[in-house]
C-alpha cells in the first residue's frame, strides 16, 4: 500500500470503466479511527515507461463521526477546494 516513488513492476490501481462526465469512480481507504493527516501523495503509473498515466486532478473528500453520514469536500485554510 506505501510503494511511493517506486516503480516495482508497474502496476496501479485503475478506474473499471473509462471516466468521463458521467461515470464516477472512487479509491475508500478507511483508517477505522480519527487521524490528522498532514499530506496525502499520490502517483501515477509509470511501467518502466510504458504506462505513463495518472490523473490530471481528483478531489478529496473526507467522513467524520457525527456529521449525519456525509462525505466532505476538503478545503484549505482559504477555503479554496484543493
């Protein structure tokens, strides 16, 4: 799961479908309790330089205890959606 900047045989988790405009795909990780995270990289596939891809942009969202169920959208200190 902690394989960043490494390229061991090129592999990547991929949408199941192609996104576009209307298909909506998600990667969950669930840290089953309350955590302050302080960053958040992710990488793209590389495949020996093959693969080359990854995302142009994604949004975080993160869920909280006591905040009625909802996914929220994660902002910065000006509340600027990163």
């Amino acid at each position: 799961l902690f394989r960043i900047r490494i390229d061991n045989a090129g592999g990547a988790w991929c949408p199941r479908t192609q996104i576009d405009e209307i298909q909506y795909e998600y990667l969950e990780v669930n840290l089953q309790q309350l955590h302050v995270l302080t960053a958040v990289e992710t990488q793209g596939r590389f495949g020996g330089g093959h693969g080359k891809e990854y995302p142009l942009h994604y949004i975080l969202e993160y869920w909280r205890p006591g905040r009625g169920g909802q996914w929220i959208r994660y902002k910065d200190q000006q509340r600027n959606e990163v």
